[in-house]
C-alpha cells in the first residue's frame, strides 16, 4: 500500500521524565549499530533481541537497507516480522524471507520531486552521479561506481530512469542516491540540502560521499511515528539506537536514545544518551540493562 497522506509529527515534544516510562519499542539501525562490522549479528545481540519480545517489547528494525538487503536480520525479526526499509520509505513484512517481501507501506518519492532533486544537485555539485532505488529493482547512471551488492537492472541517466513514460514508471520510487568522487561527505549533505531545500528529504549513512535522498517529509522517524501510533505506542516508549546522520531524527524523537561508541558527531549530540561500540555489542548492554531494570 502506498501512504502519502497524513504524517504523524516526528518532532518530540517536552512530557513526562523519559526514563521512567517502561520501553515498548526498541527501535535499531543495523549498519555500524546493530551488526558488527564484519555484518554478523553476534550471539549476544541474538539472544538479547529474543529476551526483550519474551518481555513483550516488540524490535523495529530501522534501516536505510532495502528490502531485499535485510537477509541478514530475517531469522530475529520474531512475531510481527516488519522493519521499516529504505530509510522510512517502506514498512516490510519479512515473514516471505529474501525475494518474497511484502511491502505494508510504502512512502515513495515522487519522480517529479526526483527530477527536480537530480536537476538541482547536478547544478550545484557537478560530477554528481546517481542511481534509482525502487521497491523491487535497482538502476543507475553508467558512471555511477560499485558500491553496492548487486548487479543493477539498468544502465540509463537518471532523468531517463526517471521519467514519466520509463519502463519501471509504475514502480514506487523509494530513494535516489547521489555520488560524488571528490566532495568531502558532510560538505557534500550540507550542500545538497541547501540546493534541494523542501523538494525531498536528503540525509546519508555510508562513510563515502554518497547521499540517500528520499520523499519530502520521510525519514527513520516520520515512518517509526507512524508505525507506533498505529500501535498505541507514545515516543516515550521507544528506545532507539543508531549510529549516522541517518538516524538523528529517530534518535531525537525516541524517549530514550543511544548513540554508538563508533558515532558519527551529530548522532553523538542528538541522543540522550550512549553506548560501546557495535563491535562490541553496544545494542546488546543497553537492552540486557533495560530488562534487569523491569525485574
């Protein structure tokens, strides 16, 4: 189903003490958080995961991920079998397993916003190159570099790609993503979010020069905010995790939040709060303290 309608608002706002409410949600990224760097999930982290849905705390899965990525994670994902994908642009029921997904939400980029965002960025940054994330293919520009584990549908420039009249115009847009070989990463998010402005939603997580642009308005949190009003479940009640500018505004709406040990700054100034390392099971500590805490 797409959802472009109402969004619920991911801006926290000043309630009771945080740290007195008891979590209902965990929320993680993956990436550099919840998996080690070796993209493992160590025995620990399983059995602390499987600890908290016995104590009746459901896990989101949070991650700028597609869903045909989340092999990785799809024996923990336990009795309701979502994770929200694509950095809030889909909701995924991964119950199917890899390739047999299906998407619950999806918050698609319009190809026009796309268009515009491409235009923009290529204007402001030349040399900008991009690929087209959609719900089920992955396509890019012929300069785009291999950085990601797969081969791509097509070879095109994104304004073909995108296009009204292109072969996968019935296919949801989740996200483009923009290159650029020279640019120094958070220069180049800064820059591009000047140029881009309200047209889409612009944030990263990879260590390179590679930005991930999505629909106006969604992001980890806006999605999370969604997911949880439909369960009753107050910002309050979330404990969230993570680790990149990505995950800032998750991490800012969540009651409790943790950056990693291995954060980026700006993830380290939004979080209330902070753990080790996710090579050191930074997910696992906290949730093994917040369940000693309830007993």
């Amino acid at each position: 189903m797409r959802d472009n309608g109402r969004v619920t608002s991911a801006i926290r706002e000043p309630e009771t003490p945080a740290a007195a409410t008891p979590p209902r949600l965990i929320a993680t990224d993956l990436d550099g958080t919840l998996l080690r760097d070796d993209k493992s999930v160590s025995p620990r982290t399983v059995a602390a995961l499987a600890a908290a849905e016995q104590a009746g705390i459901e896990v989101f899965f949070v991650t700028g991920r597609p869903a045909r990525w989340m092999d990785v994670v799809s024996d923990h994902v336990h009795g309701h079998g979502l994770a929200i994908c694509g950095n809030g642009a889909a909701v995924v029921d991964l119950h199917g397993g890899p390739g047999a997904h299906r998407f619950v939400k999806v918050r698609e980029l319009p190809r026009d916003n796309a268009l515009d965002a491409v235009r923009l960025l290529r204007d402001a940054a030349p040399g900008t190159v991009y690929a087209v994330e959609q719900t089920y293919g992955f396509h890019q520009e012929p300069a785009y570099p291999k950085l990601h584990m797969e081969i791509p549908d097509d070879l095109a420039p994104a304004e073909e790609l995108l296009a009204p009249d292109s072969p996968t115009a019935a296919e949801p847009v989740l996200k483009i993503l923009a290159y650029h070989p020279e640019l120094e990463p958070d220069a180049f998010l800064t820059l591009a979010r000047l140029a881009i402005g309200d047209r889409a939603t612009v944030t990263r997580s990879s260590p390179s020069a590679l930005l991930e642009i999505s629909g106006p308005g969604v992001s980890k949190a806006s999605t999370l905010a969604l997911c949880c009003a439909e369960r009753g479940i107050s910002h309050e009640e979330v404990v969230a995790f993570g680790d990149m500018p990505n995950d800032v505004e998750m991490l800012t709406w969540a009651g409790r939040s943790f950056a990693m040990g291995n954060a980026h700054p700006d993830v380290l100034a939004a979080a209330s709060g902070r753990t080790v390392a996710n090579n050191d099971d930074g997910v696992a500590v906290v949730i093994e303290q917040l369940l000693d805490g309830q007993r």
